[in-house]
C-alpha cells in the first residue's frame, strides 16, 4: 500500500515513521509553502500588502472550502482561533440548563466536558458520565441515558484515546425525542471521515482546524445550527460586526450569519495554511481517505494480533474508527513499549495507557511493517 499523499511533502518522514497525527499532526508542503508565502508577501509588510478588504477575505476564502468539507451552508461556517473559544461559550450561549442533565464521556477531551463541569459546580446543571466500554456501543448507551431531563449531549463524534466512532444521526434523533441538544466535537474526525454537519443537525460541530485537517494551531472551524445565527455569543468581539472596520464602539453590531461568532484578528499565517490544506483534501475526497486508513488498520491488526496486541475495539465493530487505533497487550508494560518506539523512530502517543496509532494518507504500508516489528 502507497501513500495517498507524496510522502516528500513531509521532511519528518525522512527521519521517523510518525503515526500520530491525533496529536499533533505534521504539515504538508503545500501548508508550508502558503505559510512563507504569507509572511514572504503579506505579513511582514503590515498593511502594505493586506488592505481592510484583503483581511476580510481571508476569512471568506478559507469560509467556501470549510462549508464543502462539512457539507453545509457557508453563512452557517464560523471561523475562530481555537475550539475551546466556542466550547466554553456554549453553556453561556444555549437556553437555560438549570436542574437539568448533561450528558458527556468521563474520557472525552477535557475542553468538550469543562465548561459543563464548571456550570454544574455552581449548581446550575448535573454532568451525568456514559462510560466508553468496549464491549458495549457508546451510541447506543448515550441514547439508553437520555430522558425528559437531559438538556444537552456534548461530545466528541472520535474519541481522542480510544478511536470509538458515534453514529451522530441516531443520536441527534434520539435527543430529538426528548428536547435535548447536541453539541459536537468533530477535531478528531474531521478530514479523516465524512463530516455531513447538514444531515447531522446537531446544534454545533466544531473542529480545531490541525489534526487531519492539515493547519497549524491557532484557528479553528464550526458549523452553527441557524437557531444559533440570531443569538448574540457571549463573548463579543470587534470582527462579528457586519462590515468589521466600520469601527462604531456605541452599539452591538453583528452579521447576520455565523460571522458574528470570529472575535478579532486571527492567526492569517495558520488560516494561509489551512485553506491550503483543505484544498488538498477536498482533492483527495473523503472516500478514498477513508478506505486508505482502513486498509491499513486491517493490516496492523491483523499482524499485531498474533502477537498478542489488541485493539480497543475490532475493526468489525460499528464503533470502530479507521484512523486511530488503540493497542493493549496484557503482558507488555505501557512505559516499556514506548520506550522500544522511541527507540525505533516510531513516533505515537500514550493515551488511557494504551497505545494509540493514528493514521494519515502520507503513511503507507512500510510504516506499518515497522511498527509490527517494533512491537513484537
């Protein structure tokens, strides 16, 4: 199996076999090359090179690839500097919790259960946990939780340590039934699977725009429900305004789609990077980056079962993520295998003490041959 993407366009790969993209994830030349372009012409002209208008467009640039990424209207695409920014809104932003039931997974990422953790210490909401097992489907317990108290679900569609996978259209018609909204986090899904935010109807799917999606930190991407379009965000800036450098500092002014939720001048060196990246991926399409990660997490566990390493959950599982693969072997002391990976050049993460590969279209099947090697 070959790489999807030329595996030139990444200098580490010289060096390292890296199957850890779930964390930070290595760029693509042609990130690299729009972020010298950027600062090269651009930012270290100040306003020489980059009028009010210019500014503006960046962000309708980069706007028109994230509504093809995520299927959904572009006045619905909110552009921000991270997705803990809109995360730690939201308690602030949807219709009064008080007494009533979040639902969230204890080993979620912490930025998707914190805001709701801090609500409910000041009693104004109850965090209740569905566990991640995996001899259970986390859908389908999070859909046995619901009931006529539960206000809102907030989870992430990947989870981060794990790979399990929700089925986000079951789940959002399950909250349906008893009034409940849903909040998504797509940051470990996003450019890896198909994210259909139009079929999903959730309330808000945000993702941190690195990762699969190719950028560097320092911009993040969501898509707002239109039921969100007429709220003012909790927390205002100056950019939401209509026309932002009409600079009126008397009155509230926000555009009249999900404009209004981008605070202030962004990281335009990671959105240069960023709409670059998209423009790759959309290329590739989402299929095939899918079935390539697959192919290739059936061939390691495949070879690494017979060596006594187990996933999280089985690739026949509908729960099972392609991308990320979490391995745990009885008898093998966490600390010990990723010293021997370390040792190897192999380079991926601990997470929930086992240990987690995440596969991007670069790798190929040789990176796969080194880590059987190395884990055997």
């Amino acid at each position: 199996m070959t790489a999807l993407i030329p595996r030139t366009h990444y200098a580490s790969l010289a060096n390292c076999v890296y199957l850890n993209q779930a964390s930070l994830g290595l760029l693509g030349e042609p990130a690299v090359e729009a972020m010298h372009q950027f600062v090269d012409d651009v930012a270290r002209h100040g306003n020489l090179n980059m009028s009010d208008a210019d500014e503006v467009h960046y962000f309708d640039q980069l706007r028109a690839r994230a509504a093809r990424l995520f299927h959904a209207d572009s006045d619905r695409i909110a552009i921000l500097a991270s997705a803990s920014e809109l995360l730690g809104q939201i308690p602030h932003l949807i219709a009064s919790t008080a007494g009533r039931k979040i639902l969230a997974v204890p080993t979620d990422f912490p930025a998707v259960t914190r805001p709701w953790l801090r609500l409910a210490a000041s009693g104004d909401c109850q965090v209740h946990f569905v566990e991640d097992d995996p001899a259970s489907d986390l859908t389908t317990d999070l859909i046995a939780a619901l009931d006529r108290q539960t206000a809102l679900v907030a989870v992430s569609c990947v989870q981060y340590a794990t790979g399990t996978q929700l089925d986000v259209p079951r789940l959002r018609r399950a909250a349906d039934q008893v009034g409940a909204r849903l909040v998504v986090d797509s940051t470990q899904a996003a450019g890896a699977l198909a994210i259909d935010a139009a079929a999903w109807d959730a309330d808000v799917v945000v993702s941190s725009g690195y990762k699969w999606l190719g950028g560097h930190g320092g911009v993040a991407l969501a898509v707002m429900n239109p039921s969100l379009l007429e709220l003012t965000p909790p927390l205002l800036g100056w950019m939401g305004a209509p026309d932002p450098f009409d600079f009126d500092a008397t009155q509230i002014l926000l555009a009249d789609d999900a404009r209004r939720y981008t605070q202030s001048t962004m990281s335009y060196v990671s959105m240069a990077a960023l709409t670059a990246s998209l423009d790759q991926l959309l290329s590739l399409g989402e299929a095939p980056i899918e079935k390539h990660a697959r192919r290739l997490a059936e061939m390691l566990i495949e070879r690494v079962s017979e060596r006594g390493w187990q996933p999280f959950r089985e690739l026949s599982d509908r729960a099972a993520s392609p991308h990320i693969v979490s391995l745990a072997r009885p008898d093998q002391e966490l600390e010990a295998t990723l010293q021997e990976l370390q040792t190897a050049n192999i380079v991926c993460s601990s997470r929930g003490g086992r240990v987690r590969i995440s596969l991007a279209p670069y790798n190929d099947e040789s990176d796969i041959e080194s880590l059987v090697a190395a884990l055997g």
